[in-house]
C-alpha cells in the first residue's frame, strides 16, 4: 500500500497573535490616538492662548491710551466750563485786550497743549492771546515787518490779536505784552483782507452747536457748555494744523459770546510716539474722518515740520503697510465701536485694534494699536510644549517593551490615567489613590501625580486665600474713598452753609434791634435764630465725621454739661417717652470739645428715640468707673495716666434692642437699620470719632426686646472745669474811626458787613476779591487800618492778598473770615499767627465788631 494513502492528512498551519501581542498591540494603538490627540489639543490650544494674549494686549493699550489722553484733554475741557460760566457771569473781557490777556494768562501757561485763546461775538469781532514764540515770527502774515523783537527779549511771552471789522475794517491791531501785562511792548496793525471771524471753523461749529438748543436769539437755558471740538485743520495765525475746543454762551445782557482754545497736535503724538504696547507695537490717534492726530514712533516723525504736514493727510498716507491695513479694518468696522482684527501685512501677520475717545457727546476720536504676531508669540513663549512632546516621546517609548507587560499592571495604569485626567481638569480634591503595582516605575509615577495633586490642591488653597484678601482690601479700599468723597464734600458743605448761616445770623441780630419793643417779633426772631443754629450744628456733625471741624478742647464739667442738653434734648423726644437725668456729685472734668459733646449726646439720644416708636423711658446717668478696651489688646483703665477714675456718660433706652450682628456693625459708617430717608450711618460713626479722639471709647449692652444701654466712657483729668460765662450780646459799636477794607465774594456777607462795621463807626471800603482789592489800595494809595478778607476768593484768595499787602505795608494788619476748616481753608499757606485773626462763619454783627477792634487793637510785634 502506498504510503501516501496510509498517512492522514496535516491541517494547514494558521499563524496565531497571542493574547499579550493583541494587548500590547491595543494598548499601542490606544497611546498613539491619545499622543496624537494631544499633540492636536495642545496645538489648538496655543492658537487660541495665542489670540486670546493678542487680544489682552491690545486692549491693555487701548484702554491705558484711552486713560492717559482722557486726562491729557480734561484740563482743557475744565477750563471751557469754567469760562463757560464767567461769560454768563460776564466776566470774561470781549474788547479790552490788556483785560482778555490778564483773564486768560493764568490757564493759558497751566496748558501747555494749548496755542492760542480767541473770544468773539456775532458781529464778527475777535480777541486772539496767543504765545509769541518763533511759530508766530516766521508766520506769513508777518512778512515785511521788520521792526518785531525776537521772541523772549524784554520779558515778553504772550501777544494779542485785536480783530474789530465794524471799528478797523480790514486793519487788526496787535500788541505784545510784557510778562506782568502791564503795558504793550510793541505795537503794531496788520491788514487781515477777507478775512471773516464767521467763516472760521471754531466760531461755525460754536454757534450750530449753540443752535441747536433754539434760535441764537432765544433765551439761553443750558446748565451746562456745549462744547464743539473740530476736525484737524490749518490754524490762520501760525499755518500749522490742530483742532479747536470752542463754545458759545449768552452773556447776562443777552449778547452771545464764542470762547475758543486752538489745541496743538505736538502734545498728543510726543504720547502717542512713545508709546510701545510691545518691542514692535505702536499706537495712533485718528479724528472721525481718518485725519491724523497722534502719530506712532517712528524717526522720520521727530521732524516738525514732517510732522505737521503728515498731520493734514488721512492715515494711509503715512505709507505705512501696517497702519494702511489698520485704517481699511476701521473704515470697515461697520457699527462696531471697539474691536480687534488679525492682519496681514506683506506676509507678516499683525494683530490691530481701534477703541474710540469720546471726547465730548456727538465729536469722539480714534485710538489705534498695532502689534506684530512675534512680539504676541514671545510674550507666550514655549507654552508647555516641550514638555508635551517628551511626555509622548516616553510614551511611544514605552510602547517596546508594552509585550512584557500583563494584566498586573492594567489596573494601576488606568488608575494613574484617571487621576492624571482629574488633575487635568483641576479636579484635586480628594479620588482614590491607585492600586499598588509591583513595578518600582508605577509606584513612583503614583507618588508623583499624588505630589502633583497635593502640590495643586496647596496652590488652590493659597489662590483662595489670597483672593478672600483681595477682596476685603478692595473692600477696605471703597470704604476709605467714600469716607475721602465725604469728607471732601464735607468741606464744600460747611463754606456754602456757613456763609448762608452767617448772612441770616447776622441780619437777624440787626433786626432784633428794630423789634425791642416787640415780643412777639422778637420771640419770631429767637426761633430763626435757633434754627440757624441747628443748621450750623448739622455742618459740624459733617466736619467732625470727615476730621475736619476746628476742635477746640476745654475742661468741661459733665453734669453741667449734660443738665444743659437735656433741655434740647426734652423737645426732640416724642411725647410718649418720658427723659429722665441722675447725676453723680463731684465728678471730676473731662477734656474735650463741649460742641462735640453735645453733639454725642443728641445723637445717641435721637438713636434711642427711634429704637422706642411706642414710647418708654430714656434715661441718662453719670458716673465714675469704666475700662477702655482696644482691638487685639487687653483691656486697660483709662484713668491710669491721672490716678482718677473715668467718667462714663449712660444713655439707656428701653426700645426693641439689638442683634448680635448689628450690635457688631453699629459704629461702621454709612451702616444703618432705618429705612429709607431716615437715617444716613454717620450718626453713631460720628460719635465714634470723637469720643476716640479724646481719648476714649463708647460700649454697648443690647439684645432684642431688652433695651440698649451705650456708655460713653471718657479720661478724667485731676482738674476742675471752669463753669462757662453767660453769653453777652454786645452792642454792636466800636472805637470807630479806622478805614477797614472789607474784601468779601458774596454780596450778602459783604453788605452785612458793611452795614455792621459802618454801624459802629468804621469807615468803610469793599472789593469782591484780591485783585479787586489790591487794585482800589494802589489807587488809593496808602494803607487801611485793617483789611478783612474771606480766604477763598476767585481769583486771588485771602492769603495771597495778605501776602501783597504786607509786602507794600509791612505792618498793616488783616483778619480772616472763612467757613472752611483749617486744611481746606489754608492748605498749604498756613495758619496765621494768632487764633485771633481768624473769625469763623457763621459769626453775628457783634461778633465781627468784637474781632475787628481786637486785631485792630493787637500790638504791633503780631
């Protein structure tokens, strides 16, 4: 038999993968799709991390550009409004050159972007001051004068340009002034053909502004200056280009008046040129219609003659390939106000975007900021790249010995991918800790993302930390910017209602002189009076809470002291609640301001008021004992300096109480429990304040339902307080016979004044502020026995003229009036040298009569 037919037939061999090449082989697979995931990820990543710093970096410079010029113009715009208002006032000088230049000097050399100033009127006159410096020498319209001196010879800074067509005709009178503008150092005409105040585009958009609001003949009702700001244009004097700020107003005899600044542009592109946003980024200013305001760095702009004529072209023609395509993006940009675009500019990519300066409603101008993709790619660096790239380099590493790999090492590896994936996405708190691996490397890769996850979860913490804070210094930081706003107010506050206090004061105590024999009249009179007095003490209470009230401590006797509030107190309670006193004989004084102190005791009264509705018994004891307590500090006797027991002032009340929260709260400012139009939260801050100052402190016992007991508890002194004098109203005369200037802003105050002092015998004199008063001296031509001035005056305050006349008469002798506190009212002028020589507003006629004849009477050595 064959042997092929006795042997059985093998079976085709079939190559198989065995389970550990398959897992090896997925398990590949699946790191590559991951690696390759990643590498696609991150990619994506830094595209977007790389606009989103783009984007971050222009708009940091368009915002900081924005800042900078909106303070760069407001000087300008606060000097329109203040004009603004004096051409209401009329007080701004339309025909009198030597005048217009003494108004506008002083802004003028505080506004160095500023060029010239111009008044007109609808005739078509104009008044021009102007700097004269080598721009006004080489101008064409002083061709073929030959006798000019050169600029800064004799002093000279400033000349004017006087333009009366109905007076000259075509001839403009010009004058160039000394530095004192005293008198003209040169005088000379120049013909001005055709040319036509009217037709300039300061007066032109003034006056359709002005329209706009009704008729140019219509009565003019604005509270505010419309201001109209131009396009660039060529100045007519200098030929250089600039826009104009202008505006016109109805003076008080109804004449409308057209005051306009020409703003050079060399201010805002010596900003703009060095502004660098990054090594290769720069920034400009467009107007609305593309003409160039503020021009980027660049060395061909340092000339200024380059720079004036690139000024009078649209932005494309810098021939700049970057700001070209900038200027077609903002062109294009359609309704949006703001907005930043990727550009290619011969091959290179930028990243440009434009913000507008709302200069003023209805004219705004246009930042713009372009920044090359390098400088955005530098500031980003690497990005964690390289360190993305190793980690899959390691991985597809690993995938060569993937093979020897088993089941044992399966677990732990998806355990350290999740966690891995957690810590990805910042979740680090808490998760299970990864199975253990016989395999050193798993272990220690473990133990490094758990380092990791702590290491972030420590980081997270400190980020928390750090913003709690922030926000507690923010908060911290509002709260001393309110406490600042009020206390500016503050000051604003007491001048206006001091000097109306002191007019109703005053002419109240003239009146009660015409009603002696009227008792009614005379009980109408004390009751004005009265109420003037509590407006005086509401200003204080502002003072005292903003630290600006002029303190003056005395020893005071509290049982006095507060026997004598109780008797204002009695009718500010309701008349269900019943006010009852206990005193503690023989109390020693206390050192503090007795206006202030009673200030304290109304408004913890008042406080206790409104805590019964329903009525109930407030009670006010004093009495010795008490201890000081200061955060973070043991408690200490405030008695220990003096060996003598502390006097404490109780208010209880047996209202509705307070809570624990509140209780906490209580002495914050601004902090308060009544509703709406009841209560502003200075009250008991206030009281804080003061009883701080003199040293010592305010407790609180309260709960809800039981009552409020505040004591004030303040350091005794081993002294006796001098009981007060009863207030004396003198009659209101004098020695008389000395000339006394009074130099005073409010009319009011001024005829009181007047009135008061000529009363008594004075010969009198006034003026509305310094420099009217300086000017009827020197006319008058020796001194005056006392000057009084107020302090703060337009123009020339109480200081600076004090400072004048001294200088002319050393030994003449002035009083000041002022309703300011000391800070606000001085600054950094000082004090005078004596209290004496300061009379506080509001004051009555006799206590301005007493003042004069002290100071008048004061020996010569003060």
């Amino acid at each position: 038999m064959p042997a092929s037919g006795m042997a059985s037939a093998a079976p085709e061999a079939h190559p198989g993968i065995s389970i550990r090449r398959a897992l090896t082989l997925s398990f590949s697979a699946v790191i590559v799709l991951l690696a390759a995931s990643l590498i696609v990820l991150a990619l994506l990543e830094r595209r977007q991390a790389r606009t989103d710093l783009a984007n971050a970096v222009l708009q940091r410079a368009l915002a900081r550009t924005n800042g900078d010029l909106t303070e760069l113009f407001a000087p300008v715009k606060r000097q329109l409004a203040i004009d603004w208002h004096e051409v209401r006032m009329g007080n701004v000088p339309r025909y009198d050159a030597r005048a217009h230049a003494r108004y506008f000097t002083s802004a003028f050399r505080e506004l160095p972007m500023v060029g010239s100033m111009m008044v007109g009127d609808t005739a078509g006159h104009q008044l021009l001051l102007m700097r004269y410096d080598s721009t006004v020498i080489s101008s064409p319209l002083l061709e073929g004068l030959t006798d000019l001196p050169a600029p800064g010879t004799g002093g000279a800074e400033f000349y004017t340009r006087d333009f009366r067509p109905s007076v000259r005709g075509e001839q403009s009178v010009w004058q160039l002034w000394d530095r004192e503008l005293t008198a003209p150092l040169r005088t000379w005409r120049v013909p001005l053909p055709g040319y036509r105040t009217i037709d300039r585009e300061w007066y032109r958009q003034a006056l359709a502004r002005f329209g706009r609001r009704g008729a140019v003949s219509a009565v003019d009702t604005a509270a505010a200056p419309s201001i109209a700001w131009s396009d660039v244009y060529t100045f007519f004097t200098t030929r250089e280009p600039g826009i104009s700020a202008s505006f016109a107003a109805r003076g008080p005899t109804g004449e409308v008046v057209v005051v306009a600044y020409d703003i050079l542009l060399d201010e805002v592109s010596e900003y703009t040129r060095a502004q660098r946003p990054t090594e290769g980024g720069r920034v400009l200013v467009v107007s609305d219609s593309g003409w160039l305001i503020g021009l980027p760095g660049d060395p061909r702009f340092d000339d200024r003659m380059g720079r004036n004529a690139l000024s009078l072209l649209p932005v494309e023609r810098l021939a700049e390939p970057a700001f070209t395509a900038w200027a077609g993006a903002w062109r294009a940009r359609g309704d949006s106000t703001s907005g930043v675009r990727s550009l290619t500019v011969d091959g290179e990519r930028w990243w440009g975007g434009f913000r507008p300066l709302e200069i003023e409603p209805g004219r705004r101008f246009w930042i713009g900021v372009m920044v090359p993709e390098r400088d955005v790619l530098a500031q980003m660096g690497s990005g964690g790249t390289p360190i993305l790239l190793a980690s899959v380099i390691a991985l597809l590493v690993a995938f060569g010995v993937a093979a020897r790999l088993s089941r044992s090492v399966a677990d732990p590896l998806a355990a350290l991918a999740e966690s891995s994936g957690r810590i990805a996405n910042l979740d680090v708190v808490g998760g299970a800790p990864p199975p253990p691996s016989r395999f050193l490397e798993i272990r220690q890769l473990g133990a490094a993302l758990e380092e990791m996850r702590r290491a972030l979860e420590d980081n997270f913490a400190e980020r928390e930390v750090a913003a709690r804070a922030l926000a507690e210094s923010e908060s911290k930081l509002l709260q001393s910017q309110k406490l600042e706003a009020v206390g500016q107010l503050a000051g604003g506050v007491a001048h206006d209602f001091n000097n109306l206090l002191t007019a109703i004061r005053g002419y109240t105590a003239l009146l009660r002189e015409h009603l002696a024999n009227d008792p009614v009249g005379l009980e109408d009179l004390q009751e004005i009076d009265a109420a003037a007095q509590r407006a005086s003490d509401l200003t204080s209470q502002l003072l005292a809470f903003s630290r600006r009230q002029h303190v003056e401590t005395k020893l005071v006797d509290v049982n006095d002291h507060v026997a004598s509030a109780a008797k204002l107190l009695a009718r500010l309670m309701d008349e269900r609640i019943t006010l009852e006193t206990v005193y503690e004989p023989d109390l020693p004084a206390v050192r503090i301001d007795p206006g202030q102190l009673h200030q304290v005791l109304v408004n913890l009264a008042v406080n206790a008021r409104d805590a019964m509705p329903d009525g109930g018994t407030l009670t006010i004891t004093t009495s010795r004992g008490g201890r000081l307590r200061t955060p973070g500090s043991p408690e200490r006797a405030i008695g220990a300096a003096t060996g003598t027991a502390p006097v404490v002032i109780s208010v209880v009340d047996t209202g509705s109480g307070m809570t624990p929260e509140v209780r906490a709260r209580v002495f914050e400012p601004f902090f308060t429990t009544k509703e709406k139009g009841r209560g502003t939260g200075l009250g008991l801050a206030t009281c804080w304040g003061i009883v701080n100052d003199a040293g010592g402190t305010i407790e609180i016992d309260s709960a809800v339902g039981t009552g409020t007991v505040m004591r004030v508890i303040l350091p005794a002194v081993a002294a006796v307080a001098t009981p007060p004098l009863p207030a004396i109203v003198e009659p209101l005369s004098g020695d008389g016979g000395e000339t006394v200037l009074i130099v005073e802003d409010e009319d009011q105050i001024r005829a009181l004044a007047e009135r008061a002092l000529t009363r008594s015998g004075y010969r009198v004199l006034t003026a509305r502020d310094g420099v009217d008063a300086l000017e009827k001296l020197d006319a008058r031509g020796r001194p005056v026995d006392l000057v009084l001035t107020d302090v703060v005056m337009p123009r020339m305050g109480g200081p600076a003229l004090a400072r004048a006349v001294r200088e002319r008469w050393p030994l003449s002798r002035v009083l000041f009036m002022t309703g300011y506190a000391e800070a606000d009212a001085f600054g950094a002028e000082g004090m005078p040298a004596t209290a004496a020589e300061v009379l506080r507003k509001p004051f009555t006629p006799s206590d301005l009569v007493g003042a004069v004849r002290g100071v008048i009477d004061m020996p010569r050595e003060h």
